[in-house]
C-alpha cells in the first residue's frame, strides 16, 4: 500500500467521523463550527511543511521512492499532509461525540 492510498484511507474515516459528529450536534441545537477546523489544519499544515522539511534535510528520516507520489512541499512528501489534515477534521467530531459523557461525568 502507498503512503497516498493510506493517507487518503485516514482523511476519509477523519470525514465519517467528522460527519457523524456533525449530526449528533445538529440533535443537541448547534453546529460544529467549521472556521476553527480551517485555521487549525492552516496551521497544521504549515507547521508540518517547516518541521518536517527540517527532518528531512536532518537526515533523521527518509522516504521510499517507490511509495510516494513524487509531489512534494518542501522535501515533505504530499503524503505526509493527510495526517494532520485528518487530525483537524476529526478532533473537533471526536471532541462532540465525547460532550455528552463530558456533560454525564460532570452531574
């Protein structure tokens, strides 16, 4: 498996879940607001793009040719994106979905 067909297997589990969330918040009369997750997987992605180039350059690790699309930003493979766009989309799900036991634990 490439790391592109896996990446996109895990921002596409990150936008079920952000999904359901986003139904369950609709049943309690609001929203998941959607500006924050943009800002955050903004930002994300940009510390990603420094930090991981870094690495890269470093020496600390490397890719296999044969794994990666070829597409880079920086010297970080597209690849290495999914995860923390996945990560914004679904925290703020997961975050919704735990609010009703965030709301039992605290009665």
């Amino acid at each position: 498996m490439t790391y592109l067909a896996l990446g996109s297997l895990l921002v596409l589990v990150a936008v079920v879940v952000r999904a359901i969330a986003e139904v369950v918040a609709r049943r309690r009369g609001h929203r998941i607001p959607l500006l924050p997750t943009a800002l955050a997987a903004a930002a994300l992605v940009a510390l990603t793009a420094v930090f991981d180039t870094a690495m890269i350059a470093a020496g600390l690790f490397a890719y296999a040719d044969a794994h990666v699309s070829g597409l880079r930003i920086g010297l970080a493979p597209v690849e290495d994106f999914s995860y923390p766009i996945a990560l914004a989309i679904a925290l703020p799900g997961l975050w919704e979905l735990a609010g009703e036991r965030r709301a039992d634990a605290e009665s």
